[in-house]
C-alpha cells in the first residue's frame, strides 16, 4: 500500500495502536510527525527505532485546543513538510451511568475525542486544499453506536464520525478523501488484565469471538492513507471481528 515519499501526522502515537501506525507508516516511506502528551522510554525508543527507518518528528503537548493543535501541525510542517496524511487517533473515556456523570466528564472526553480530532483537521485542510491532495483517517469506536455505561463516550465518538462524513463532502473535489477506522475490542493490557469471565462475556458477541489487534486497526488506516484507496471517502471501515453487529447494550463495566 503506497504511502512513499508522504509526510503523515499520527496523534497519540505512543499508545497501543499509535505507535503500530507510526511504524506501519515509517516502514512504507512516510516520513512521520508522532504527536504524544508526553515522552516516556517507550516513546523515546519507538523514535529511534523509527529513525533508522525514516524522516520523524516527535511533537509533545496536548492538542485538544485550537492554538495547541495548530502549533503541533506547525512544528511538524517545519521539520518534515507539508501535513498530507493526517492520522486522528487521541482518545480517552470517562464511564459511568448516565445519570452520574458530570460536566467535567463530558468535557474531557469530548476534549480527548472530538476536539483532537476536529482542531488537527482544521489546522491540516487548508493546506491539502492547495495542493489539492490530502488523507485524513480518524480512529473511532464501535461504541459510538452505544454502549451500557458509556454515553458521554459514545455521543463523542459518533460526533466525530459525523465529522468525517461532514468533511468527506465539503473537501472530496480538492482531492482530500476523509474516511473513520472502527475497531472493536483491541486487545492490549488493560483487556487481558480483566477477569477471564469478563473478558469472555466482552469478546463473545463476536461472530469470530475474539478481540482485534493494534496491527489489524492499523492496516486499515494505513490502506485508508494509502494511493490504493484514493476513491474511497466518507466511509466508516469496521475492524472489529464483527462486533459491530452486536455492540448495542454491552455492559464494558463488568456490572
């Protein structure tokens, strides 16, 4: 999947899956701005690992302000070039029931969600529209269709859907395609920290019963990012091993 010679934004890059993006896109000749709240050893490690590959920027702060994303985008397009992949994969929840969350959990996951997602955008159309190219892949979640325990999460995570459709069709004839990865379940250390009963009852809806891996989300994106999908855009591409067709009323609580 061609995406040589491209310059590519991945957020939250030293996470789970950010970081598997990041490498899938260093190893097929993108140069690679990995944007992260703060480094740690694994960050720190991930960059040289990647460096041997590739041109890369690590850019450290939030990015869920107006300001602070376009600063991000700036300092990327300073060292490496003109943003044309841009990967919006920050996220974060708050759970609880819906009648006792409060303003501030609606507000950080709404930050962590959607703002990220929607002040990088604006801070990279402008310039995909002038040179008329552009990739923006936004990692969502199958709980935006709803989830038991996780309301404010999901209303952010569909907003941001919305997103993508919304943009697919104000900036398709500038050549910017816009399109959402959906994975399900990911397995990681949080899921296999859970007890085995409730991991069981969480992946069991699955038609293929298992939860899906960072790389299989990152395959997606980077097809998505790639000049094999270039028709494709305004589309929500599940991963989820087919939890999508079940997700509505999981309880992710344990409850």
């Amino acid at each position: 999947m061609q995406v040589s010679g491209r310059v590519a934004f991945v957020t939250a890059a030293g996470g789970y899956t950010g970081s598997v993006v990041a490498r899938l896109f260093a190893e097929g000749g993108a140069a690679v701005a990995l944007q992260v709240r703060r480094t740690n050893p694994f960050v720190a490690q991930l960059v040289d690992q990647l460096r041997e590959l590739t041109d890369v920027c690590l850019i450290e702060g939030t990015i869920d302000r107006q300001d602070s994303a376009r600063d991000a985008v700036e300092a990327a397009v300073e060292e490496l070039g003109p943003v044309e992949i841009l990967v919006n994969n920050a996220g974060g929840m708050r759970t609880g029931s819906f009648d006792s969350l409060l303003p501030e959990d609606l507000e950080h996951t709404l930050d962590a969600n959607l703002r990220t997602a929607w002040w990088c955008a604006q801070a990279v159309i402008p310039s995909m529209v002038e040179r008329g190219f552009g990739r923006i892949v936004n990692v969502t979640s199958i709980g935006a269709s709803g989830s038991s325990r996780n309301a404010n999460y999901a209303v952010s995570k569909a907003a941001v859907d919305g997103l993508t459709r919304t943009l697919a069709l104000e900036y398709g004839r500038h050549g910017i395609t816009v399109n959402s990865v959906v994975p399900g379940l990911i397995a990681n250390e949080k899921l296999s920290a859970l007890e085995p009963t409730t991991l069981t009852r969480l992946v069991s809806p699955s038609p293929m019963g298992i939860a899906v891996e960072s790389i299989d989300v990152a395959n997606a994106v980077r097809f998505l990012a790639s000049e094999e999908a270039r028709y494709i855009t305004g589309q929500l591409l599940h991963v989820s091993a087919g939890l999508y067709q079940t997700v509505a009323g999981m309880n992710t609580s344990g409850a």
